[in-house]
C-alpha cells in the first residue's frame, strides 16, 4: 500500500495539515484555520474559546489550546477525536479543491509524520498517527456523498420529491446547541449503539430502534419535563416527537451519518382542524439516498421502522388540510423549537402544539 506523508504546510500534501489557511465555517462560526477551531473547543463556552478563535496565526491558537494556564473542558479525553473529525471534514466538504485532494489519494494510507506529537502523528513510528486515520475515514465518507453540494443533486435515490434545505452535506452532520451530539453522554452512546460496526445502514437502524424504544413519548406517557435538546432527551429519557428527532439525529451525526428533519401538517383529533405538526427525521444512507424515519415511538395502532426503500411511518395524511412535507431541514423549525422552550408541562404544550399551515 502506498503511503503518503505530511507534516508542514509548505511541504507536500500541506493541504492536509490543520494550519492551512483554508478558513472552515461551523457552529455558526468562520475560523482561520481547523487548528483554530479545535483548539477552541477545548474551551467552548468560555471567553477562551473566542480568544482562541481570533488568534492570527494557527501557531498562536495551537500554544493556546495546549496552555494548561486555560482549564481544559472536563470531558475533553472523550470528545477530542469527534471535535477533529468534526474540523476535518468541514474543511475537506466546504473547499472543493481539498475534496479532490483528499478524494485523489486512493487507498493509500495517509500519516501526519512528527515526531512531536505520538497521538495525532506517528511519533517515532509507533504513534497512534490519529489524525492521519481521521482523513482516512473522512475520505472514505466523502466517497458516499454527492459532491455536488447543490439541493437538487441531493434528492433521494427512492424517495425523489425529498429535497434538502442546506447547502451543504456538512450542515447533516453539524454539532448545535439542539443537536448537540459534542455532549459526553450523548457521544457515549452514539458510540456505544455503533459498536465498531462499519455499515451506516446498520448504525442508523441501531440508533433509530433505541430513541424509538427507550425514549417514552412525553405525550403517550404523560411525562415531563418538556425537553428539546439531544442531550435533555437523554438524561430525562422522555421527549415529544419533535424532541425524539433531535436526539437521533445528535446520535446519527455522532456516528458521521447526515441526518435531518422532516414534519407533517397532521389534524389533532382527526377530523380537521385543530392541526400540529409531527417530527421525524431523514438519514442519508449510502446506495438509497435521502430516506424518512419515525421515532415516535409505537402504540397500538402504529408500527415504525427502518426498512429501506420502504417507508414505515407512524401517521399518513388523510384528511383535508394535513400534509406531509418534502423539505429536509438540517435544523429544526424555529416553531418548534420555540414551543419546546416556551411551555413548562407536557400538558402545557399539548394545548399549544405547534403548526405550520402548507
């Protein structure tokens, strides 16, 4: 097997150190460098992590990030490896040259060569060399998706009316303060339900039966307290359908499959108005395309799964004015989320569902 080896900028294959000026964009945010954006999250929340941020050279933000003058975030052992995969592929989806780059190497195995750094780089040959694997594996995922980060290049190989609402696969994968699959509990999870298996399709159908049947729908249950966040979802193990969404999308993302969110207009008691929306989510898998999924949870009557091509759903829209919508978003809708946050009891927001007319 041919291998390749980089270290400095300046040297060949540079494109694939961490200080190359290829500025990424993620949690909302422009970083100078991936080295910027690492480093920070060992501080994130603080006024450290924009400090680091603003460095002006990836130098500069490295000595900050390793500055134990700076207290490192607690669970920074667990989470380092997700938070450089994370900064990797930001930077090899969002700067097409470096895609083809990386997309070029074949199948060889690529090396960060120092013998600075035994963990990220191979050290004196006995390193872990973790962040030469990272692009490996960032590689191997950039190969499953479409390059053409345009909506209409992105419908679904079985489902062709789903389109997405971001411009990027990198959006799907993206760790926020709802989707937060970057919280220690949830990564160990995610981790935890993939078990080393390599197929997405396997992982995907693993961390959908576990939302499904392990989170209680807050409604079916009538349970509190409302929650919204991936990391809320698990520590309560209840959520509505909008909150069961988030939480397997966070374990979705965590295990590098994109995932978004999907709704339904759906009549309350079934006979017209009022109406609410329901949650679910979409996956991308690899040799089926974009592919809707429930995790509601089943009750007598309703019976979900992940069974692809097929579609297996809790609801089907039947009466006038209910409607199940095409759009993939990679957040979810602010309605949503504001209703979530907004009521205190499951009986609270079951009087203020939220809605969005066709």
């Amino acid at each position: 097997m041919d291998v390749i080896r980089f270290y400095s900028v300046s040297g060949e294959y540079g494109c694939f150190s961490n200080f190359l000026p290829h500025p990424p964009r993620l949690k909302g945010k422009t970083w100078p460098t991936s080295e910027h954006d690492f480093q920070a999250q060992k501080f994130v929340g603080t006024p450290d992590e924009e400090e680091v941020r603003s460095a002006k050279l990836p130098m500069v933000a490295a000595r900050m990030g390793r500055s134990r003058k700076r207290p490192l975030r607690k669970d920074w052992e667990s989470v380092k490896d997700s938070l450089m995969h994370e900064a990797v592929l930001s930077k090899f989806t969002q700067h097409a040259d470096l895609r083809e780059a990386l997309l070029g190497t074949g199948e060889a195995e690529i090396v960060e060569h120092t013998a600075n750094d035994t963990y990220w780089g191979d050290g004196d040959g006995s390193g872990k060399n973790r962040l030469g694997r990272i692009l490996m594996q960032v590689r191997e995922e950039l190969r499953r998706w479409s390059p053409d980060p345009h909506p209409a290049s992105m419908h679904s190989a079985g489902i062709s009316s789903l389109y997405v609402r971001g411009v990027t696969v990198l959006e799907y994968l993206e760790a926020t303060a709802i989707v937060d699959w970057d919280n220690q509990e949830v990564l160990a999870l995610a981790r935890s339900l993939a078990g080393g298996r390599g197929d997405p399709v396997a992982v995907a159908g693993r961390c959908f039966e576990w939302v499904r049947d392990e989170i209680r729908h807050s409604g079916d249950h009538r349970l509190g307290p409302v929650t919204c966040s991936a990391s809320e979802v698990l520590r309560h193990g209840t959520g509505f359908c909008y909150a069961k969404s988030h939480l397997l999308a966070a374990l979705l993302r965590a295990n590098a499959i994109p995932a978004g969110f999907c709704y339904q207009r759906l009549s309350i008691d079934g006979a017209g108005l009022p109406f609410c929306l329901h949650g679910l989510n979409a996956v991308y898998l690899p040799g089926i395309g974009w592919y809707r999924i429930d995790a509601r949870g089943d009750r007598p009557g309703i019976s979900t799964g992940l069974d692809p091509p097929s579609e297996r759903l809790a609801f089907t829209p039947r009466v006038e004015g209910e409607a199940t919508f095409d759009e993939i978003w990679s957040s979810p809708l602010p309605v949503v989320v504001e209703a979530l946050t907004g009521h205190g009891s499951y009986a609270e927001l079951l009087d203020h569902l939220p809605d969005l007319e066709p």
